[in-house]
C-alpha cells in the first residue's frame, strides 16, 4: 500500500526523489484527506478515469501555469488562475481542491526569503483568491525551484496517497511515471529559496 511505504527506495521508475519533493513541497500531505481523486476498488481504473476527467483537461494544465508565473512573480496572475479552477472544476472536487489549499497555504507560506508565498498566504487567509491546492502546491515548487516533472509528480503522489492510501505502491508508480514522461527532463534536484 501506498500509504505505508517506509523509503523512497521502494518506489519504481526512480521516483524516489519526486516522493521527497512531496514531502518538501508539503509536509502534511498524507494528512489532508482526498483532494479531487477518490479511489475506487480498482486503484488503476480509478487512477485513468480522474487522469482523463479531471487531472490532464484541468489540473496538468493548470500546476503548470502556476509553476510559470510563481516563477515569473506574477501574484495577479497566479491569483487569476486560482479563481479560474473554481470555475473548472465540479463541487466535490473544488471542495477537496481548496480545503487542502486552505491548510497547505495556512502552514505552509512562511518561507524565508520569499515574497511570493505569504502574499499567497495572506489572500487565501483574507478570502480574494480561493486557494486550491494546485496553485498553493506549485508556489511552493517554484521557491524551491522544481523542474515541472518533479512538480507535477509530487502533486500526483500526494493526490494519489490522499485519495487512495491502500492503493498499491507498484501501480501507483506505474501511474505516475505514465503521467510525467511526457514532460520530459528527469532532474530532480530541490534547491532552498
């Protein structure tokens, strides 16, 4: 089970250090409950529905837009798009979405040497942008300056262990690897702000 793995060195395709930059981009991620993927008997057809429903047309599309203007410091427009997903994505997943936003930006925006994060923090505190998890999570990224392989990996990881935590390890990192080789790149290096 996914949720009971004990290193990083039990993963597959060389995904531990996409696992550790899970960990380093949120710390609770185990804990936040599911997000917009709820797993079902079978993790597999589960994992391919919500790939094809949810995470390639909205979620993909979206971590990697955020990761570019994070980078770039562009608040108006990281806030924009984080307003965009709520009028993307359906009820239950916007709930999931921004009730682990919500925590991650509340616990996680108070990184030395950053700007951007707690401005981040302090909008989704105030109510003027919404706070999903994809936009809190890439900024987060971004600081620590993760190519958009690693991003987008860890965020299926913490999807995945959130949504289905008894879902098997070799699958899920069957899954994810499917998921980020079109990116590309395999550098996985993670780097203080």
């Amino acid at each position: 089970m996914i949720s009971e793995l004990e290193h990083p060195d039990e993963l597959r395709h060389g995904l531990g250090p996409i696992w550790a930059a899970t960990r380093v981009a949120n710390p609770d991620f185990a804990a936040t409950g599911p997000v917009t993927f709820h797993g079902g008997a079978v993790f597999t057809i589960a994992a391919d529905a919500w790939k094809q429903a949810v995470f390639s047309p909205v979620l993909l599309p979206g971590l990697r837009a955020a990761l570019s203007h994070a980078r770039r410091g562009e608040f108006r427009e990281l806030c924009d798009l984080d307003r965009h997903l709520s009028a993307t994505l359906d009820r239950a997943a916007l709930e999931g979405s921004t009730g682990a936003g919500h925590r991650l930006a509340l616990h996680g925006c108070d990184l030395r040497g950053d700007r951007m994060l707690p401005r981040l923090g302090e909008a989704v505190r105030s109510g003027s942008t919404p706070g999903h998890l994809a936009v809190i999570f890439a900024a987060r990224c971004a600081t620590f300056s993760l190519p958009d392989r690693t991003t987008v990996g860890a965020y299926l990881f913490q999807e995945i262990c959130a949504g289905s935590p008894i879902a098997p390890v070799v699958e899920v990192c069957d899954f994810v690897a499917a998921c980020i080789e079109p990116l590309g790149g395999a550098a996985f290096e993670l780097r203080a702000a």
